[in-house]
C-alpha cells in the first residue's frame, strides 16, 4: 500500500509539472478565488467601459453640485449621486446644473459625459 501511495504522489507531481506551462500549477498555487475579468466582475465606480456603457442609456439628471465627504455629489431633490468627473464637478461646486450620464445604480454613480449650468 505505501508503495502505491508513493507512485501515485509521484505521477501527480509529474502531471502537475508537465502542465505548469499550460498554466495549471499556478492556477493552485493563487490563495483565494480566481476572477475571469468578463466574468463576474462589476466595474469600480469610475471603470465602466465602452462595452458596459453602450449597454447602458443616457440620461439626464439635474440638480446642485455640492462638496460632501471631500467629493463633490450631485444634489437632485434629496437624491445624491457621486460623480465621475470630480475635475468638472468642483468648477460648477454651489450650482445648478444639468449633468448628463449614465448611472451606476450599485454605486449611485453617474459616469459624466457632460455638466453644464442649468
């Protein structure tokens, strides 16, 4: 029985190192779950790409640009989303405005295409 034992450990390390250059030994070797990046993953707010966007409509929200939290939100009538374009966002800080995206709804992110005064 120790015998078998030995050549059955012995037959999976050569399998394990024949196909490391396949990519099967490092696959074990990583702690935790493996991610594919298109599946099962969301975006960060701020990382939603071309793909995920066309998917996505565009919509208009107005509101108030207002510091919170060292960012600045989007103030619209007691509802508050975070912006992507922080950069725009601090110049119209105080206004009215009319900013045009798409939302993140996980994050209550707009992904800005546009601000403007409004």
């Amino acid at each position: 029985m120790r015998k078998f034992q030995l050549t059955l450990t012995a037959l999976m390390f050569a399998a394990f190192v024949g196909l490391a250059p396949f990519g099967v030994g490092s696959v074990l070797a990583q702690p935790g779950p493996v991610a594919s990046p298109q599946l099962g993953r969301k975006p960060q707010a701020g990382q939603i790409g071309p793909a995920t966007r066309a998917k996505q409509s565009v919509r208009t929200f107005q509101g108030t640009i207002e510091p919170e939290g060292g960012q600045y939100v989007l103030d619209s009538g007691g509802v508050t989303y975070h912006l992507s374009d922080q950069a725009t966002a601090k110049k119209f800080s105080g206004k009215t405005v009319v900013v045009k995206g798409t939302l993140s709804t996980a994050t209550d992110t707009i992904e800005v295409l546009s601000i403007t005064a409004g």
